[in-house]
C-alpha cells in the first residue's frame, strides 16, 4: 500500500510538472490555487456561527475539532468578563482570537510570526467581521528584543511546532527544521513599551516549546494580568518548573490543569482568584 501510495505521489507530482511547463497549464493551476483559498466552512457551537477559511487537510481538521480538541481553552475564554483585553500568543489561524472576539466581545492581539499562517488568520478574522476587535502581532515574542532565526518544522498552511531563536522543540529536544528565517523577536513587557498597546487582562501562551522563555520576559503585564491559559509539558523540567515559579511569583495561583491526549502535555489555568 506504501508503494501504490508514493507511486500515485510521484506521478501526480511529474504530471503538476508537466503542465506547469505551458502557459495553459499554468493558467489552470492558479486558479485551483484562488479556488483552494478561498474555500470556506461554516461550523457552530452553541449559538455561535464562525467561518473559516480551509485550504488544506490541516485546516479542515482544526474546524471539524474546534469544540472537542481543547475544551478547556473554550472553557477559559467562556470564564472572561465581556470586553476584556486579550493577548493570543502563538494565534495559529486564529480559532481561539476570533471564538474571544465574537463569543465574548473581547479586544484581541494575535501574536503569530508565521508567514504561513498569517494569512489565513487574516483572512478568518475578515471572513468573522472582527477586524475591528481583533489586531495582527507579526512578531515573535521571546524573553528579550533582539534579530534571531524563526524556525518551522513546516510549511504547511496552518501549521505548528515552531520557534524563535533557542532551538529545541516542545520536548526540549533538539529541533528539525524545514524553513527559517531571521525577524524580530520582542519580550511581553517590551510590547507594551514600544507598540503601545494596552496590557492584557487575560493571556493564553500555546509556542511548542518556549512559553517559559515568554513568560521570564513577561514580567510587566504578569503583574497585573487576571488569567492566563498556557500549555506545560510537564516532563519537559526546565520549563514546567520554571514556568510554576514565574506564574507564582506573579501572585496567580493554578486553578487547574488538562491533559492534551494523554501525553505529558497540559493545559494550565491560572487565576489571580481561585474560587
């Protein structure tokens, strides 16, 4: 079955070639490509309708598991007063920035360096009618400002697994990359100094690896902050504990914590009150 399956593979790939060569060919492939971008879903929960944009397999996924793959998170934003400030770090294509915007009439800043993914997180926040509730952050963030490589262990629209400057991946081993590219990284604290944007009443953190670096450069906005929703690898011991101690020292206390399919993978909850 492998073998029919790189057989096919290789021969569409000759065959999109082929045709690439001729200006009918080409023609004809552009437009699958306006045709594959502007594919759209319509999905509800509750008595709510959003619109995705859905490219690719990835995306179709990530619509058709909106309410299931990270419930908690939904839970998190559903727990928000009405109108509070949101920061969305590591935003993807937007599921959870526009689900704030649109459920909980939030105002939202997306961070997501991807320029894969900044894309279709502008396009999901147009398609929603949020582009007045919802800013776009293309910058990575880090514990400190300064020019380093964006590492992607993927191209693909929508994907994930990436990071800025430190090389190691979620498991804090070593990372694989596929693509970089050198941009700006910035810390939290140093954001609302130079881009003057208002602080954050809740915070969710979701960066495949270094959400410890983030939160050691988040000092300012950690202070005061409400909630913040991250995801710990637990087995991953630099960053768990330091991660425990950042949050702590900041005067939030865990409220609670889910497990992402039975891995060392956790959703944390914290609150400045637990009730």
């Amino acid at each position: 079955m492998k073998m029919i399956k790189k057989i096919v593979i290789n021969l569409i790939e000759f065959t999109v070639l082929l045709l690439s060569k001729t200006s009918a060919g080409s023609y004809v492939f552009e437009k699958i490509i306006d045709s594959v971008m502007n594919r759209e879903s319509v999905i509800r929960h509750k008595t709510n309708k959003f619109i995705f944009s859905v490219p690719n397999r990835l995306n179709r996924y990530r619509i058709a598991t909106f309410a299931t793959k990270e419930p908690e998170t939904l839970e998190w934003l559903d727990s928000i007063p009405e109108g509070s400030i949101v920061w969305d770090v590591g935003a993807n294509v937007g599921l959870y920035s526009i689900y704030a915007a649109k459920v909980r009439k939030c105002k939202v800043y997306a961070f997501e360096p991807s320029v894969f993914n900044l894309e279709l997180l502008a396009r999901n926040i147009f398609l929603n009618d949020l582009q007045h509730q919802i800013t776009i952050i293309p910058i990575a963030l880090n514990d400190e400002l300064g020019t380093n490589m964006f590492q992607m262990s993927t191209t693909v629209w929508g994907g994930a697994l990436s990071t800025f400057e430190k090389g190691f991946d979620q498991d804090g081993a070593a990372f694989k990359d596929v693509f970089e590219y050198q941009t700006i990284g910035i810390s939290l604290s140093e954001t609302c100094d130079h881009l003057g944007i208002p602080k954050p009443d809740y915070i969710k953190i979701d960066v495949d690896g270094i959400e410890h670096f983030i939160l050691r450069g988040a000092s300012k906005v950690l202070i005061k902050v409400k909630g913040v929703m991250v995801e710990i690898n637990d087995e991953f011991v630099e960053q768990a504990e330091e991660s425990t101690r950042l949050l702590g020292n900041a005067g939030l206390n865990l409220h609670r914590k889910c497990d992402l399919g039975g891995t060392s993978q956790f959703n944390q909850w914290w609150s400045r009150n637990v009730d």
